[in-house]
C-alpha cells in the first residue's frame, strides 16, 4: 500500500483544490508534534512541553477556522488521524503491556495535546468521519478498554478529551466480527474505580457495560462517546439477547429514579436537579442511539408502557435537551415498531412521472396523488407488496408516540420542534395512505388554531403562539419533502404559508411568510417566516406529478410572495431563506423571473400593506424610500388601489400604522404629484391627511413621532410644490403646516431632520414677519433647554442679517454645548442659502468664519465624554459648506486677514490630526476644498504663503490622489499630513504639532502619531545654526525646535491647559524611539527645567508620574541630565504619596543600577540593596532611614 504521509499535494485529486491554504504549516508542526510525542522516555513527564502546547493550540486554531467548511479538510484528514493514533496506540499498548507492574510510570497527561487535536478534529469534521481512520484491529480492545479505565480513576477535567477520545475509539471496537468472549484475556491488575452497585471484578464484557453507565452520567461530549459505545456495542449478536434487555430495564429504571418517578407520581421532583439531569439525559441518549441500530422491538418488552409513562410526564419540562431526547426516543421506538415502505413514495411517483412523459401511462388524475397503490396497478410488479403495507395493522403503541411528537410541535424550544417535525415525517412515511392523510391534517389545523379569517380572506394570528406556527411548519416541510402532501390539502395550505394578508384595524395580520407580532419593543415571528421559506423550499421537491400541477397554478403567487420577502424583510436570515426558496422553484417548478413587471405590483403591494406599518422605526423609513422608487414605476395602481388605504391609516390608533401611513403618503405625493393633481380625488385625499389626524395624537403619548411624520409629509409637498392655498384664499393650511413645525421642533429630541422639511416649507411657502419673531422668541434664555436647542438649529432656515449675528453669538457663547453645536450647523446653512440668493455680505460671511473658527476651540468635557467634539465637527462642516458656496472666501480673508486666515488654517490641520476619526475626514474634506476648490493666488502675500502652498502640494499630489485618499485613516492621515512642520510660520506649525501631542497620548491612535513624528523628526537637521534655542520655533524647523516646542508646551498654564500630560508623554516616547538624539546638549536643559517646574509642589500622581518617567529618559541623553535627574528623583523618594516614592525608587534603580548613568563607584550593592529590598510604599521608620542613607550615597557622586 502507497504511504499517504507522502508531500501534501499527493493528497490531492487531479486539479481539483482542496482550500485548506494552511495544510503546508499544519503538517509541519504535525509532524513536530509527532517526533516528540511518540519517545516513550517522555511518557514519564506530567505534562507536554511548552513549545509543543503553544504548536497545539495554533493547530486547533486552524481547525476551528473550518468549522462552517469543514469538508476542506477531508484531503487531508486520513493523514492527520493516522499520524495522532499511531502514537496514541503506542500508548495505549505501552500501558496495557505494563499493566500492573509499571503503569505509575506512564503519565496520564502526557498526551493531552495529541487527544486535544483529536477531539478537535472530531468537533470540526465530526465523530462519525473521523473514526474512520483510527485502528480497529483485535489486538487493540483490551488495550484502549484498560486505558479508558485507567483514566476513570480520576474523572478530572484535565483529561476529558482523552476520555472521550477512547470511547469513541472503543465504540469503533465495538463493532469487531469476533465474539468478545473469545478475547478477553482476564485483565488482571486493573485499578480500582467506583461503580455503581458493582465491583472491579468481572468478564471484559461486563465491565465494558459498567463503564460506558459510569459516563453516561458525565457532562459533556463524554455521554455522547459512551452512549455511541454502548449501543454499539449491545447491538452486537453475541450481547443482544443476554444483555440488551437488561441494559433497557437499567436505563428505564436509571430515568425513573432521577426523575423521582413511581406509580401515583407522588413523590415527583418539583425541579430537578444538575447530577439528576444528567443521569435522565445520559439514559435517553443510549436509548435514543440503542434503538436506531436494534432490528426489532422484541427486547423492549414490558419496558413500551414504562417509557410511554416516562415520554407523557411533565417532570421533564424544564430542560430542553431532555425533552429533545424524548422527542428522539419517541420516534425511534415508534420506527422500530413500523415497517419500513418497500418502495418510497417518491420514487413511484417519480415512475409515474417517467412513464406520463413517455405516453406510457394514462392514469386518470383524481386529484389524489398519494394512491401509491394506483401506481403499483400501472407496474410489472405482481408481488403485492404495496397492498400488504396498506393492509399491515398499525401497533397501538405508534398512536401514542405520533401524538407526544405532535405535542412536542408546540414546544417552546426550537430544538425540540425540530427534533419533532423530523420524527413526525419519518413516521408518517412508514404509515398507510389513510392514516399519513389524518396526520398531514392534523398538523395543517395546528395553523388553524386561535387564528380568524374573515370574509375578506384576511388572517388574524395574533392570538396565536409563535411555538406553534413555528413546529407545524417546520412538520409540513418534512412531510413535503417526503411526498406527503396531496393535492386537495396542498390548496388549503399553501395559501397559509404564502399570502401576504390586507390590513385591517390592527397591524399585525399576517400569514406564514409574513408572520410577526410585537410584544413590546421586539417581535417575535422571524422563525416562523424562516420555516414558512423552507416550507416553500420544500414544495419545490415535492414528487408527486399532481402535487406539482397545483403548484404551477398557485406559481405567480409563491414567487411574488417569496419575491417580496427576500427584498423587503427586516432579518436577514428571512432574505436568504426566502432567496433561496425562490431560486429552487426557478429551478425545478420553472417560475418565471425574468420580467419585472410580473413583480411590481406585488411589491408595492407589500410594502403599502406590511412594511410601511413595521413596528421597527428604522424599517419603516427604509420602506418609504423603497416607495418613493418603485411608486413611479405604477402610478395608477399606486392612485387607484393602493393610496386610497394608505390614507384611510392615516388617523389610525395604532402609532406605527400612524407613523407608516402618514410618512408614505407624503413620499407618494412628491414622487406622484404630476399623477396625482390630475385626479381631485387623489387631491383630496393627499391634502386631507393634516385634517385627518386627531389633535391628541400631537399632544399625548407618541406624539413626538407622528410631529415627525407630519413634518416629513410637509415636506414632500413642500418640494412637489402643492397648491395647499385655502378655497377662500387665506392661509390657514400654511399657518397650520408651521404650527406643526412649531410643536415637533418643541416635542421632538433629534430635529435634524425635521428642520430640513422645515427649509423646503419654507422655500416654497415662505414665512410671514410673525413667523419669523416667533422663531427668534423660542431661542430666549428662558425657554426650555430642549426647545430652545431645536429652534437655535431653526434659525439657519430664515435669512434676516440679525440671525447670523444671534448664530455667531450662539456658536462662541452658547449655554450648553447642544445650543453651540446646533448653532454652528444652522450657520453653515445660513451663509449657504445667503450666499445662493445672494444676499450676504462679505463682512457677514467673515463674521461667520471668525466664529466658526472659535467653534474650532471647544474642548468641553462632561460625564458624556469629550462633548466639545460635537461642536468643532459641526464647525468643520460648515466651513466646508460656506467654503464650497463661495470659491473666493478664503483668498480674501487672506487678503485683508492674514494673521487670521493663517491661524484658522492651522486649527484646521490641527483637526486634521485629531484623535477622533469622523473628525479628521471632516478636516481633511476642508483642506481638500481649500486645495482645489478656493481660487488661490499666493504671490506677493509673504513667504509663510508660499510655504504653505508648498504643503498643500505636498499633501495631496494632485487632484486624483487626494481623491483616493481616506482622511480617516490615521496612518495615511499622519503620515501625509506631517510633512507640514516644515512651513516656516508657527501659527500653522504650533497648532499642527499640538494636534499630533493630543493623539499621541491616546492608546493605541498614539503610537502612530509619534511614529509619523519620529519617521519626519529623522529627516530633520541637528539645529539652526542661525538661530538659538529661544528662537528656533520660529526658523526652519530642526531637531532643536521639536525639543523647543515640547518644552513650550510643557510650561503652559497646568490649572487650565491639557497639553501637559500629552506633551510629557509624547517626549518621553519620542526620546525612547532615538528621534531627538541629535538634539544639541543646550536644546535639553530647558526641557529638564520646564519638568522640573511641573513637579515642584505637584500633588497630582498621575502628571507626576509622568515627571518621573520623563526625569528617567532625559538622564540618558548626557551626563549632566543623568545627574540632575538622579537630584529630581532622590527629592521624589520622600515624597507624601507612597505610590510616587515607589515610582522613584523605581526609576532611580533602573538609572543607577541597569543603565549605569550615574556612576556611583563602589557604592553600587549598597544603593542597589537599598532601592530593590526597602518597602517605598509603606510609611515606616526604616524607610526613612533608608532614604536618609540612600540620599547620602547618591549625592556624594552626583555632587562631586
């Protein structure tokens, strides 16, 4: 036989690619693994080696990354199991051979990383194909079984996975053509375990069953393997007569004695506990697999009636996986008791199909495709094989289980339906004709129940349970798929799964595919129009011929329902589902897909009933704007059938339906108003909605959302331009549109939208003088803080030059942060729209730029966090806006404000640094503006112009590469931006560098600012020789001036600046990284004394702290550094925080004693004794002496 650990493409077919892109690193460390697991002199260590560990965890890393494919390991599989039991066997024979007389000398948990990969590979491809290739010869029983047994003295959680990979194994075993008898040699020397009721003696057999029972009570995947092994192994010839009834009694027994069950059930346990769960589940589960691989129900005897009393009780209720097993267990006893069907339904309906497309057959349809029998009649076959099935005589028992798995339809858990629709199918695939019928019927009523149907065919389900509807459409696409549906029942159902119901008063009318119903704020019913999808999924694989024909005459309503699903539902899960269902009717049942126009009524009709009424906000938004899409696709089925109930929802109670209705009509008459104005009853439909709604729906609760739908319905007639003049010609409607505007800018919290609809009103009906005043009133300081905020942001609408004054006012002294942040968004709308009529004036504008340049400065902090982001991001966009509006702003202000111009340039690249990303793409979308929309002439205005020209080439090479460049990248952003700490004019170059100190203290954004200030500060030179330290941040830039600049900003104000903790920082870390070690020596003593003057008297530990650090890093660029640092810290060592003394000492230890920067001679052991073994950080008598005598030995060398 060909070695298959040969090169790992040998592994693969032909061409075929295998996708495990890992396989070449996995074999590798494999192999390594291997090597050092299979010495049989390292069996005796306790525990794998670290490398080994670290290669299985990054092995099973990879594994698991193929859980959902895992199919793309099977190239290789044979050769990684192979590989692992090839040592395990050496193992396990090892153990066996010494049992006895040396097994304290193998490690139990030497091998855990070969059994973890095992079971990872089990998990991953799954048990059933990996024990494929693991050995299965005669001679390794005994030992797999006195290992397993080894490593049930010690039920550990360390050894779990070998545990179970060897029960596995021995269900494999199991399964040997020989008689167990015949190969047990005695197993002397075994360990002694605990066994229930049993002793350690006793035949290979016996102790077999013993210990698979000992596992079946244990968590876990370990109840599984023994629960495998045990039905294999008692299915076995020469065990199932002796052994297997007894086992089923045990296991009966094992449940009723957990679950503290008798006759009267008078001592039932009112909950059960963990050891009783797992004793209840471990039973059923060996009874579940027992009784798929037994032939026959004769073993089971008495033990039917027990478990039918086990399967009805309600002890088991409070835990799913239980009643899953009982759901399991109840079908397979009631398969076990069936025959199974000679020929399948499907197949014969498939020879009939066969033969009606060859004109061999003219069966007669009776419109009942489950006459199988009528099938035989038209075959050679004379057995009557068919017949006998039909006339078998149904054990009573069966009816007892079908109806626990039709209960279990109901079941609150989803793996319990699950588990009982499949059994439900099976079951009534082995049943005749006439009883599979009554099943069939019997789960197509469950839809039925608690649900009305009015005369207009409408479905009312919201009494009924989600459970419910969920199990018994889960059941019908099983007996679909199996052939089960007949043609008569299939017309009743599939309008239940399909229809997508009219709306009536309440807004949760819905059948299968658009089943939802709110409780509260969520809804439930997402697994039900899933199962409706499969539903659908399974009627295109349906068999039978007359199935199909009733399904080509219901084709246009699944596929514009399923259509209609898979485009407009809210989970996407659904969408795939529905997706799906649709492509496989396309494929087998030939739906036509290819025309639109088949499907927009549909749609439409599916939003205007369903979706604009969604109890989700967000979904009923995104459904109007699919509305304003595909209304003008049908405007005469939108005017004529569609509108008229859209409109009649307006006023409904129900707020959502409100909300929907109110919003879709306003969209419709935008996109429609052509259409529309020619009908006058559409007219006075759209037009009558404000009058419609109740003056309590504005005043109580929800109030705030049906303003907001209002406004939003304003609007659109706004922009559609609609007549909305009384008949008498007075305004009353205007005056009642901007009454509306009044209380949703009053009631509602986010008015962002609102005033948009409030410009398009106000553009197209204008605003009296009244109006306006009364705009103006609302942003007195004593009005409410909310209303006050929204009609601040409603001031960028009017076009007074007083308003732009009061806007500056706002956006520079605002009382709360919410009023400057409106403030500086309604100024950019106010210089925009002033600007396109042409009304404003250049003073106006530059007024407004100075303000919005203040707006720039807000570093406001509160308990929400950095809220004066809000603002200076709202500044940026309306300077981008005025900036866009007007090409030649900025040159002028560069013209007659330079100072200023240049200044406001640098808070904006300041901005462009920022630590916040949102902020940064609104800076560098400003810059971009500035660079190639504003008509800029730098010639005769000063070098710092030119300099700055040149930066803006340099930040962006050209049109097309700024274009592709994403400013919220901070990598890219620091990067390119850096270079403009070259311009020569510290108005641009201070604020540039300050912005990158503030992102350079924030993890992890900080590391890389400070690189792309490190990467830039290399390519500098040493120092100007031009100019001294106090001057050199106002030449050419060198190493010098960033130590000059740190140094600035290290001495502002400490009551009132944030600079200083970021600026100390950032030293220390550029100082760390090399990038200052060209500065001159005399560029250095003004940083040591600024930290020095931050530290005096500092009682803050975190600055200080920083001090510290910083007096740690300066002492290595020189030797007088060190010594004055060494003082610095020596001072520190006394100071009253304790944590501040140990961070001292610390400090001074690494300077002394690791890095040598001082040298203190001789002295060294004594100062080292004293700063490692003294306790800084209590306050004690022996620390002061310590630091008196530690301060004596520093000071006599740094002072000499």
């Amino acid at each position: 036989m060909e070695d298959s650990t040969q090169d790992p493409k040998s592994a693969e077919v032909g061409s075929v690619p295998t996708f495990f892109w890992e396989h070449e690193t996995f074999l590798e460390s494999l192999e390594k693994i291997v090597d050092s697991a299979k010495d049989a002199d390292s069996w005796t260590l306790s525990n794998p080696p670290n490398e080994e560990q670290e290669l299985v965890r990054e092995m099973c890393k990879i594994l698991e990354a193929y859980q959902e494919k895992p199919t793309c390991l099977d190239p290789y599989l044979e050769r990684i199991v192979s590989k692992l039991m090839a040592v395990v066997q050496e193992y396990v024979s090892a153990y066996h051979d010494n049992l006895g007389i040396t097994d304290a000398s193998i490690s139990m948990t030497r091998l855990n990383g070969i059994f973890e990969l095992l079971y990872t590979v089990c998990k991953v491809r799954g048990y059933k194909i990996a024990i494929r290739f693991f050995p299965h010869t005669v001679a390794d029983v005994e030992p797999v079984f006195t290992t397993l047994w080894r490593y049930s003295v010690d039920l550990g959680a360390s050894n779990w996975t070998a545990r179970y990979v060897l029960l596995i194994w021995l269900s494999l075993l199991a399964m040997i053509p020989f008689d167990i008898e015949s190969i047990d040699s005695g197993l002397a020397g075994l360990p002694a375990i605990n066994l229930p009721g049993r002793s350690n003696d006793g035949t290979l057999l016996s102790l077999w069953i013993e210990l698979g029972k000992l596992y079946l009570s244990r968590p876990g995947c370990e109840m599984e393997g023994a629960a495998v092994m045990l039905a294999r192994l008692l299915s076995r010839k020469d065990t199932a007569a002796l052994f297997q009834p007894t086992f089923i009694k045990w296991a009966v027994c094992e449940i009723n004695e957990a679950a503290g069950l008798n006759r009267n059930e008078d001592n039932l346990k009112q909950r059960l506990d963990i050891e009783s769960v797992l004793r209840i589940n471990g039973a059923l589960r060996v009874l579940c697999h027992l009784f798929a691989v037994i032939d026959s129900p004769h073993s089971l005897g008495e033990q039917v009636a027990k478990l039918q009393h086990i399967f009805e009780s309600e002890a088991f209720e409070q835990n799913s996986i239980t009643r899953k097993l009982i759901s399991k267990a109840a079908q397979r006893m009631a398969l076990l008791m069936l025959s199974p069907a000679p020929v399948r339904a499907k197949l014969l309906h498939a020879q009939l199909s066969v033969r009606n497309n060859l004109g061999e057959c003219n069966t007669k349809d009776n419109g009942d495709d489950y006459s199988a029998a009528a099938v035989s009649n038209n075959t050679d076959s004379d057995d009557g094989t068919i017949e006998q099935v039909l006339d078998t005589e149904i054990p009573e028992d069966v009816e007892c289980f079908l109806g626990i798995l039709l209960h279990r339809l109901h079941d609150k858990d989803t793996i319990v339906r699950w588990s009982a629709s499949k059994g439900v199918g099976r079951i009534a695939e082995r049943l005749p004709i006439a009883l599979a019928k009554e099943i069939v019927s019997a789960v197509a009523n469950i839809l039925k129940e608690e649900t009305v149907v009015d005369e207009n065919g409408v479905i009312d389900v919201s009494m009924t349970a989600e459970f419910s509807w969920h199990g018994a459409l889960l059941c019908l696409a099983e007996l679909s798929r199996r052939g089960l549906l007949y043609s008569q029942l299939l017309r009743d159902i599939v309008p239940w799964v399909v229809r997508a119901s009219r709306l009536s008063q309440y807004p949760i009318l819905h059948s299968g595919l658009t089943y939802e119903i709110q409780r509260g704020d969520y809804s439930v019913g997402a697994n039900v129009r899933d199962a409706a999808c499969y539903v659908m999924w399974s009627f295109a694989r349906i068999p039978n011929p007359s199935a199909k024909r009733v399904l080509a005459e219901m084709s246009t309503e699944m596929a514009t329902a399923l259509i209609s699903v898979a485009v407009f539902d809210r989970e996407s899960n659904v969408r795939r589902a529905a997706s799906a269902a649709f492509q496989e009717h396309v494929g087998r049942q030939d739906l036509k897909s290819t025309r639109f126009e088949e499907y927009r009524h549909p749609l439409l009709r599916h939003l205007c009933t369903v979706t604009i009424y969604h109890w989700d906000a967000k979904t009923r938004e995104l459904a109007v704007k699919a509305l304003r899409e595909l209304a003008p696709l049908s405007p005469k089925y939108m005017r004529t059938i569609l509108l008229p109930g859209i409109v009649a929802h307006t006023s409904s109670p129900f707020l959502a339906v409100r909300h929907g209705a109110i919003t879709a009509v306003g969209a419709v008459a935008e996109v429609l108003a052509v259409h529309l104005s020619e009908d006058k009853t559409a007219t006075k439909e759209v037009l009558s909605v404000a009058d419609n709604v109740p003056a309590r729906y504005v005043e109580d609760f929800g109030a705030s959302m049906t303003l907001a739908a209002l406004a939003s319905y304003i609007g659109s007639l706004s922009r559609a331009g609609w007549n909305v003049g009384s008949d008498d010609g007075s305004n009353k409607i205007q005056h009642k549109y901007f009454d509306f505007f009044v209380q949703a800018l009053t009631t509602c919290r986010d008015v962002t939208d609102i005033v948009c609809e409030f410009t398009a009103f106000v553009d197209t009906y204008g605003l009296t003088s009244e109006q306006r005043s009364c705009i103006e009133e609302y942003t007195r300081v004593d009005r409410s803080g909310t209303s006050r905020e929204s009609f601040v942001l409603a001031l960028g609408v009017l076009s007074e030059p007083d308003v732009a004054n009061m806007l500056c006012g706002f956006v520079s002294g605002g009382a709360t942060v919410e009023i400057r942040r409106n403030a500086a968004m309604a100024l950019g709308q106010f210089c925009e729209r002033a600007q396109g009529n042409g009304s404003q004036s250049f003073a106006q504008e530059k007024a407004a730029v100075e303000a919005l340049s203040q707006g720039l400065e807000d570093h406001s902090v509160d308990n929400r966090g950095d809220v004066g982001s809000w603002v200076r991001k709202q500044s940026l966009r309306s300077l981008a806006r005025i900036f866009e509006s007007n090409s030649e702003i900025f040159e002028r202000l560069c013209l007659c404000e330079d100072d200023f111009s240049m200044r406001l340039l640098g808070q904006i690249v300041r901005a462009a640094t920022e630590k916040i990303d949102k902020l940064r793409a609104e800076a560098g979308r400003v810059l971009e503006i500035i660079l190639f929309k504003q008509h800029l002439k730098f010639s005769g205005t000063g070098k710092s112009r030119e300099d700055a020209a040149h930066f803006f080439a340099r930040a962006g090479n050209g049109n097309q590469d700024i274009d592709m460049f994403s400013w919220a990248d901070p990598e890219a952003a620091f990067s390119r931006i850096v270079h403009a700490l070259s311009v020569n004019d510290e108005r641009l170059r201070q604020p540039l560098f300050e912005g990158f100190v503030l992102s350079g203290s924030v993890e992890p954004l900080g590391k890389l600012a400070v690189s792309a200030v490190a990467a830039y500060t290399e390519t500098l030179p040493a120092s100007d020789p031009t100019a001294t330290v106090a001057e050199s941040t106002q030449s050419a830039w060198s190493v010098d001036g960033v130590v000059a600049e740190l140094t600035r900003l290290i001495l502002t104000d400490r009551r009132t600046s944030r600079m200083i903790n970021p600026a100390l920082i950032v030293a220390d870390q550029l100082i760390e990284q090399g990038a200052l070690l060209a500065a001159s020596a005399e560029s250095w003593i003004p940083l040591y004394r600024a930290v020095q003057r931050v530290a005096f008297k500092l009682r803050a530990p975190i600055r200080l702290s920083l001090c510290l650090k910083l007096y740690s890093s300066l002492a290595l660029m020189s030797d007088e550094l060190a010594r004055l640092a060494a003082e610095s810290l020596l001072v520190h060592i006394g100071h009253p925080t304790l944590k501040i003394r140990q961070t001292a000492a610390d400090h001074l230890f690494a300077l002394v004693c690791i890095h040598g920067a001082v040298d203190v001679g001789e002295d060294v052991e004594e100062i080292e004794l004293l700063l490692a073994e003294t306790e800084w950080a209590y306050d004690k008598e022996d620390v002061r002496s310590a630091r008196t005598r530690l301060t004596e030995l520093v000071r006599r060398h740094i002072r000499q």
